[in-house]
C-alpha cells in the first residue's frame, strides 16, 4: 500500500481542541443530575486538521485527495497504549488497507469477531493521527472495540456533556502530556484541570504515570481551573493556556434537564 498521501496529512494534524475560542462555545448545569454541558466543544460539521481524536481522524477520512485512491479508510473506536488505554476509555483512529476486510458490513462490534478479522489480514495498517503514528497494526499494540465501514454513517455531536469528575482532553503540551478538563461540583469553577503524562513501560495498571520522568503514585495533578498553579504547569504551552483563559472567562449558567443526546445535535458523516 501506498501510504504517502496519508504520511503527508498526518504530518499537518495538530491533536488539540481550539472550539472553546469561538464565541458560539458557552456552558451549561444541571445541578440536580450533576452534569455539565459544553456546547459547540466540538465541530464535526467542518472538517479540520486541528481538533481532538474523532475530529482528526475524520479530517483524513473526509479527505478529498484519499478518494482518488484505491484504499479502504476504516474509522475505529479503542484503546492506543500510552494514554488511553484503560477498559473505560476511549480513542478514535483509523485502520487503513487494500481489500474490503469487512465483507460488506457496515460495522463490527464484536471482539471475537474483530480479532479474527484483523488477525487475518496482513494488509491493514493502523493511522493516528492524534499521536502521529503510522504502523502495522499487530505492532501497533492497540486494542479495537467498535470498527465502522467506509461509507457506513455515525452521527456525531458538537456538545458533549460531563458528568461528575468525568474528563475530556483538551490538547497535548510540547513534552507530551494531555490536559483534560473535568467537571466536579467539589470545585469552586465546577471545572478542573487535569494533567496527565504517557503511561510507564511494563505497567499495565492506571495509576503509575510519568511526571517529569519520575513515577508517581498519584495518577495525575489536577487543578481547579482558575488555580494560578496552572499558569506555572502550562508556562510555554501558549495554545492549551488560551483554551484554558476561554474557559475561564465563560459564565456557567444553570439549568434543569440537560439531555445528553438531542436529535438536533446530530451531524451523520458518512
């Protein structure tokens, strides 16, 4: 397979969120259900080389140059190895190859039946664009729940709502380590900042993470998001910071019955 066109996209993706600068992004509580709702956090319905995982790995699967060739762009849904790799957590990539490996179904979420499908072929390539790895995917060590077809629909949404203590990355600093944003009630904002590092060789457990190639006991820092410790944290990381101060300037209204899923939200990509 030739896989320049793709080395060549990946190359340009730059794995942070830069939504919550627009003006359209506000914030949204309901107390009683505990959740918080961030709308406009994502923008699915225009196709960008800056964005968090689902929205770059669209980018390259939306691509127009990729149409002209005779590859297969598989969306996956799993777990990679440093950073997202706990049961409950989840991470967008592509599986790229030359054949039809999923014989005409739309999409696969049976794990039996995905390990025998990928174990089967020789000719699939993993693609992440988040963490700019290109590789064969029994080296790659990731894990795949859930595998959409080419052509086959997922309806995305440009809210996301958060839960207690529940966390969504907002972008990755220079000597990589993601930053999430959380939602805690504890917090007086209601958000905090979570700083967190690749996961340690040999450790197959969360909680060992690096800190300034040191372990640590504790799984990451956290912050509340208008602690000045963050400004320390993050000094340098002038894109993630100006996320940060956007947040920090938004007022979080309160309101009752926040749906998670509103039909209205949908943006299907095909």
């Amino acid at each position: 397979m030739d896989l320049k066109p793709i080395e060549r996209i990946v190359a340009s993706c730059e794995y942070r969120n830069i939504n919550p600068l627009r003006e359209e992004m506000s914030l949204a509580r309901d107390p009683k259900r505990i959740w918080l709702r961030i709308n406009n956090f994502y923008r699915y319905d225009k196709p960008t080389r800056i964005g968090m995982c689902s929205e770059l790995m669209n980018f390259i699967y939306l691509h127009p140059s990729l149409r002209k060739t005779q590859l297969r762009l598989l969306r996956a849904q799993g777990q990679d190895t440093e950073f997202y790799f706990s049961e409950n957590s989840s991470h967008w990539f592509l599986l790229v190859t030359d054949e039809d490996i999923m014989r005409g179904k739309g999409c696969i979420d049976d794990p039996e039946k995905i390990s025998m499908m990928l174990g089967s072929s020789d000719h699939v390539m993993l693609v992440d664009p988040s963490f700019k790895k290109i590789v064969e995917f029994p080296r790659s060590g990731y894990t795949v729940k859930k595998i959409f077809n080419q052509g086959h629909p997922i309806n995305y949404y440009n809210n996301v709502v958060l839960e207690q203590e529940e966390k969504v990355p907002i972008g990755m600093t220079a000597n990589k380590k993601i930053v999430f944003l959380s939602y805690s009630q504890r917090s007086k904002s209601l958000m905090r900042i979570l700083i967190r590092g690749r996961r340690m060789p040999g450790k197959d457990y969360e909680g060992i993470w690096q800190d300034n190639d040191k372990p640590r006991a504790k799984a990451f820092p956290e912050y509340d998001l208008m602690s000045g410790s963050i400004d320390s944290k993050l000094a340098g990381e002038t894109e993630i910071m100006k996320v940060i101060n956007a947040l920090r300037s938004k007022k979080v209204t309160t309101t009752i019955n926040i749906n998670n899923v509103n039909i209205n939200d949908e943006i299907p990509i095909c």
